[in-house]
C-alpha cells in the first residue's frame, strides 16, 4: 500500500484550524452530541441498526468458536472494549447480547458519553454495572495487554488522527485470540450506485446536518473522511500491518457500509 493512502484520512480534518485531528474530531462530536443518534437514524433510513447487528452477530460467532469452553451461558467471564462508543449505541447492543459481560466504552467526547451516560441510567440497576463509560484516546488505550477478549470500533477509525497506531493499540490491548470487529461507511462500487451516493452524500447530508446539529462544517467532514479512508482490502491490508490475522470483511447495502472481523 502506498504510504500517501494510508496517511491520506488522516488528513482530513473537521474544520480547517490549525489544531490536530484528534482535538477538532473531539470538539466535532461535543458539538453534534445532542443531535447524533436522531442524524444517525434519518442519514441511514435506521440502516445502521441493520449494519450494527450484522456485524456483530459475525463478531460474536468468531468470539464463540475462540472461547469455547470458557464462556458460560451468560458470558460472565467475557471482557469487551468499545471504542469510540460515542453515544453507547454498540455497548448497549452489546450488553443485550451478553448480559453478563463486562463492556467497557471509551470516547474522545465528554459531550459524546454525556449522552451515553444518560441511557445507562435509564437502564435498571441491576444491569447497569457491567457497563462503564470513560474518556480515553485511542492512540494510547489506558489498559493491559491482552485485557480484552473482544473490541469494537463504529464508524470511528477514519476518525482516528494515527491509524496504524490506533490499530497496533487495539491488537495490544486485544489477547491472543481475541475479535476485533470494525465497522464503518465505505463508498459503493457500482457505477450508478456510486452517482446516487455521491449526490446523496455530497450535498443532502450537510444539508440537513447543518440544519439538525448546527454544525455547519460536521456533515461536510462525513463524506471527505469517508471517501478519504482506506477501504475493503486496503482496509484489511493495514489490520493485517498492525498484527492482525484472518481479516475479513464484507460490504453491506451496496457497499455504503463494511465491516471487518479479525483476531
């Protein structure tokens, strides 16, 4: 892989000061915080719930057939990192899905997890211990090697301001086993499909997100970063770089999403 396209996202920042990537992507989602789930649902037609659990469920396949033995019916002894969890969407998936697992999310965005935090005390309280929300950087994960049996990253890599040290954190942090499950918008391949989504993409989305959030340079920054990222097998390729191994990946809705699944 050429090292301009690997270094090309990061350089896609959401507004044009002189700051770096990591601290205007976190003043980005402060910003768009209280809007973000309702954008996530009107910008995906509610596809990202679709997507989401996809993934997931391959994620959680894997995970099984790694584990084994070891996982109880409840998956008590099971430790899970979101990062980027941003408003907790995937965490509380999660936690449906393994009810007993410790789920831990981590975000740049206090506004982000302010949300986030919102929901979890919504939740019963007997449930509300297996989740615990903090503020981290991805590029330098608080945690011990191998702490984690399974980590997941949503429409969030592309965020990252170095992606192949965001990546190596999240294989150090990842044991020896363990499922890392990444996904993210990606831009279709098909000719007409491309046209639909350019459109789409380029100018209904900052239209209505300008109008919702009042940002009027974060749904802009969505399709640049999008376009900018590395995707399916370049994508693959660099998890591969960072020390994973059996990539894969498959494209969703004519390849407006892909998720990747690896150990």
């Amino acid at each position: 892989m050429n090292e301009n396209d690997k270094k090309k996202v990061e350089n896609v920042n959401p507004y044009c000061e002189g700051s770096a990537k990591g601290e205007q992507v976190e003043e980005m989602f402060d910003s768009i915080a209280p809007a973000y789930d309702f954008m996530n649902t009107a910008m995906t037609f509610g596809l990202h719930r679709h997507w989401r659990d996809k993934a997931l469920v391959a994620a959680v396949s894997v995970l099984l057939d790694s584990k084994k033995a070891s996982v109880d019916s409840q998956w008590a002894s099971v430790n899970v990192l979101d990062v980027a969890t941003g408003t907790g969407d995937v965490a509380f998936r999660l936690h449906k899905v393994m009810p007993r697992a410790n789920i831990t999310g981590i975000d740049l965005s206090a506004g982000m997890l302010d949300v986030a935090r919102k929901k979890l005390a919504a939740l019963p309280e007997n449930e509300r211990k297996q989740l615990v929300f903090g503020k981290a950087d991805c590029l330098a994960l608080p945690f011990h090697d191998g702490e984690f049996d399974m980590i997941t990253v949503a429409y969030g890599v592309r965020n990252f301001e170095n992606l192949d040290l965001g990546l190596k954190e999240m294989r150090r942090v990842l044991r020896e086993g363990g499922v890392l499950c990444v996904i993210e918008l990606s831009v279709p391949q098909g000719k007409l499909t491309r046209m639909g989504y350019d459109l789409y993409s380029r100018h209904l989305i900052p239209a209505v997100g300008r109008r919702v959030s009042g940002d009027s340079r974060a749904y802009t920054y969505l399709p640049e970063s999008i376009a900018a990222a590395p995707q399916r097998e370049a994508m693959a390729a660099l998890m591969k770089m960072a020390g994973f191994k059996d990539v894969k990946w498959k494209s969703l809705t004519f390849g407006a999403v892909t998720y990747y699944i690896a150990k």
